[in-house]
C-alpha cells in the first residue's frame, strides 16, 4: 500500500506560538483518516500545510508523491479537492453556475456537474441562487465543489461543523461512497461519533503534537479496562474482570436468569481523548 500523505517532523512557528510541535503520520491511499482535536490544537494549520496554503517552518510533507516544495502548481492543486472555513462560493450565482466555474478552473468536463449534484444531493436545487440555500444546503455544494475534479484525495476541515443530524449523516454516506470507490479522505473533526463512523484511522492532536494514532477499535480495546459490567435484575451494578477465575460467577448470575444486562467496558473515543490528553474534545 502506497502511502497518500507523508509526514516527517513537522513543524509550524507562528511568530511567538508554535502551532505545531513536532508531527509525523503517515496516511495510506484508500483510508478515510482523521485529524481529532479540540479548537486550537492545529488541525487548520495541519490541513493548511498539506494543501500548500502555508508552509511549515521545518520537516518533511509529502502529498501523493510530491513534495511540499510543488504545492503551489497546477498539477498538484487538480490532484487534491479542498473544503475548509474559508472554501466558499459566488452567492448571487446558482449552484449550477457555480460549479460550472469550478469545472472550467479545474478542466472538468461540464457534465460532472450533473452527476456530483445527484451524489450530495442537490438536485432540486440546480438552479437555485446560492444565497437562498439553508447552511446544510451550502455545505453540500462546497463538497461538491471540492469533489468536481474528481481528486484522488480530498482535505476535509470539520466537514460537518454546524450540520443537523440528518444532513451530517448524509455527507457521511457521501463520503463512505467516494472512499469505496478509491479516493483517500483526510478529515479533521472535535466530532468523537463522525470519528468512529467514518475514519479507518484516527490521529488525536493535543497542543500541536500527536497523542495517538491507530483504529478506532484498537483505541477503544487499549484503553478498555477488560471487565464486565453486568447488571442485575434486582438493581445490582457488577464490575467483574474478565479473567479465568471469575468463569463461575458469571455462569452463576446467567444460569440464574439474574442478568439484565452485561458488557465490555469499551470507552468512547471521547472518553480515551480526555484520560490521554486530559483535556475534553470540544
Ligand atoms: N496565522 C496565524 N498566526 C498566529 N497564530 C495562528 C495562526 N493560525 C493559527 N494560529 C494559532 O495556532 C494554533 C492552532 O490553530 P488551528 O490550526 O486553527 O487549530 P484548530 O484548527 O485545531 O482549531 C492556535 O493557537 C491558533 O491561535
Ligand atoms: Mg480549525
């Protein structure tokens, strides 16, 4: 497995604030890869310095085979697909004519623009003029904006921030459709639930330096305390460990219909940010 993005001692100084400490990850192609972290942490700049809006004031970055030097040309730039605070659109123009411009930037051919809308969504409002969609509405053509070109591997800044439920789950299913069909997804998100929906991988960013990075499932098993917590009929609350000699109790409590219910302890990812970084992902 080729690796889409490479970083190797990462750095980003800011005048006085170092923003970014001391990086180093690698994503592979085909993962949807997350970037968690609370506000402030340096998922921006991170996503800034991968996509060649800032440089970083040390260490090695490499995109897709190139190096961060040649973020600035055009072959770069038609490789990658964008959404971030800043992506925005033409307010009085329609969705449509919107990313017609975006197609004609990127070299697209026009009739993307049709199958892009059908994905995010956003049929019924081709023609509508940008400023009288709702924020959900918005969000989605910035995706489809970012995605016209059919990059092979897209940025995402908290995608979802600000979204109701139903429209976050929507751009989910987007996203897990495009990644199925092979483009590698880096997205950064304080969101702990869209992290475990979505990412292959999870990477926890605290004060600009790395505090983890593996699977959801190999995180939330980690830091599993490996007890049952079993719950009896009769209003008792057990914490038994899962070792050999504790067969017969648990055989017991179940052979005497005493369990109401019983499981693993298995922390949110939520829960392992705040005991590794002692700090709540908000
Ligand atoms: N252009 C800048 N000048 C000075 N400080 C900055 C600049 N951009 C970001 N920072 C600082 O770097 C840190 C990380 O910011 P950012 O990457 O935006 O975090 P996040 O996206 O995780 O909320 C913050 O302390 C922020 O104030
Ligand atoms: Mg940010």
């Amino acid at each position: 497995m080729e690796n889409a993005i490479e970083v190797n001692g990462m750095r980003k100084v800011f005048g006085q604030k170092t923003a970014i400490k001391q990086l180093s990850f690698n994503v592979e192609e085909g993962e949807i890869f997350g970037l968690l972290g609370p506000s402030g942490s340096g998922k921006t700049t991170t996503i800034k310095i991968l996509t060649g809006e800032l440089g970083q004031t040390s260490g090695n970055v490499n995109v897709l085979g190139i190096d961060a030097k040649q973020f600035g040309t055009a072959d770069f730039k038609s490789k990658i697909g964008i959404l971030s605070d800043n992506s925005s659109l033409y307010e009085r123009l329609t969705v449509y004519d919107n990313l017609k411009l975006f197609c004609k930037l990127y070299h697209a051919p026009l009739k993307e623009i049709d199958v892009i809308l059908r994905e995010v969504n956003l049929e019924d409002e081709r023609t509508k003029t940008v400023s009288k969609l709702s924020k959900g509405m918005k969000q989605r053509v910035l995706l489809a904006k970012a995605l016209i070109h059919k990059p092979k591997l897209v940025f995402l800044d908290e995608p979802t921030s600000a979204l109701d439920p139903g429209n976050m789950a929507q751009i989910h299913r987007g996203l897990q459709k495009l990644n199925e069909a092979g483009t590698t997804i880096f997205l950064t998100t304080h969101n702990m639930e869209e992290a475990n929906v979505l990412c292959d991988r999870v990477a926890f960013l605290h004060n600009g330096e790395l505090q983890e990075l593996d699977s959801p499932n190999a995180l939330r098993y980690k830091y599993s305390t490996h007890a049952f917590h079993v719950e009896t009929f009769t209003g008792d609350k057990l914490v038994i460990e899962n070792k050999r000699g504790n067969a017969d109790q648990i055989r017991e409590l179940i052979a005497n219909g005493q369990v109401k219910t019983m499981h693993t302890d298995n922390p949110t990812l939520g829960q392992i940010f705040l005991k590794v970084t002692g700090k709540e992902l908000v």
